[in-house]
C-alpha cells in the first residue's frame, strides 16, 4: 500500500497531514503497524481519526486474524492517544463485537 502511495502522481500522497481509518481496518493497520515504508514515512505518527463501520476484519486473510486482533488490542490499552488517534464506529453492533472479542471499548458515533 505505501509503495502504491509512493507512486501516485501527487508527490503529496506518500505524506498526507493525517490519516482516515474506515470500514476496512486492515489496510490502516498494515500502514500504521507493519509497513516498514510506512514508519521510514512517519506514518504511524501522524494523528489519525478511526472510524469503523460493519466489518472489523474485512478482507483480513485468515492467518492474519490473531495477530491483527492482538495488535491492536494492545496498541488500544497500551499506545494510543486518545487526542491524536480520536475512534468511533457508527456501528452499534461491531462497537459490541469488538468490546467482546478484543476488551477494547470504542465508542458507538451515530451516523
């Protein structure tokens, strides 16, 4: 992902003032968490506004799952700030999903 940024037409693509999370998670957390291009570009530290929808691993293939869902339950208890990494899902149910499934409580945004 961050090398189809790197070759997009606007140098200004590869470093953007903040990130936007939606409905797929995974492609945020492989910039924010696992992309070693990603963290050269400073990715991860840019503020960021984590807006979930329907489906948390969407599109997350299966041996991948464990180790997402771990990830980022410990960057939420452990990393995040709560001012620079603002969350929410206007999605009641995946809100209830991810509290049972993870520990962590993101907040239900009425859309």
């Amino acid at each position: 992902l961050m090398q189809a940024l790197l070759a997009h037409p606007d140098p200004r693509a590869a470093s953007p003032d903040f990130v936007l999370c939606g409905d797929t998670a995974l492609f945020c957390w492989m910039l924010r968490r696992r992309s070693a291009l990603a963290r050269a570009a400073k990715l991860p530290e840019l503020p960021t506004l984590h807006m979930y929808g329907m489906v948390f691993l969407q599109y997350v293939p299966s041996a991948w799952r464990r180790d997402m869902m771990e990830d980022y339950a410990n960057w939420w208890a452990q990393e995040r700030d709560e001012t620079r990494d603002p969350a929410g899902c206007f999605v009641e149910a995946l809100g209830l999903q991810l509290q049972w499934q993870m520990g962590i409580a993101v907040p239900y945004v009425p859309a």
